[in-house]
C-alpha cells in the first residue's frame, strides 16, 4: 500500500471510533435529530399522510416540525 492511502485509512478510521470526540458529538446529533422525527410520527399521525400534493405535505411537516420545536421549547424552561 502507498503512504497516502495508508495515512488516509487510518484517518478515516480514526474518525468511526467510538471514543472519538467527533463519533460522540455525531452521535449526540443523531439523537436529536432521531427524536424529533420520532414524535413527529408518532404525535402527529405523519405515518401515513392523507395529503395528495409535494406541497401540501411539506407544509403539514413544516407545521409537525414547528409543534415539535414548541414543545422542545417549553421543556427547556423547566
């Protein structure tokens, strides 16, 4: 193998690393991210969408996503 592509699967390894900053940091990202999509389907019945159009459906997750912030929000003052 040549020293750059070793040099290179090693930096690419370092990267998936469970104990790496950058995994944790993703990782934590992921959940929230998770989460939020989570409760949209769940709380919102976005499982099954009635709407016909691209339009119409981005703007029913547009409304979902800003409940979702709403709720996140008030949880953080407590």
């Amino acid at each position: 193998m040549s020293v750059s592509l070793n040099r290179v699967l090693k930096n690419s390894y370092a990267l998936h690393r469970r104990d790496s900053l950058e995994f944790v940091q993703r990782q934590k990202k992921r959940k929230l991210v998770e989460q939020s999509f989570t409760w949209i389907e769940h709380w919102t019945g976005f499982r099954q969408v009635s709407l016909r159009s691209r339009r119409r459906v981005e703007w029913l997750f547009q409304i979902a996503a800003a409940a979702n912030n709403l709720v996140r929000m008030t949880r953080s003052r407590r």
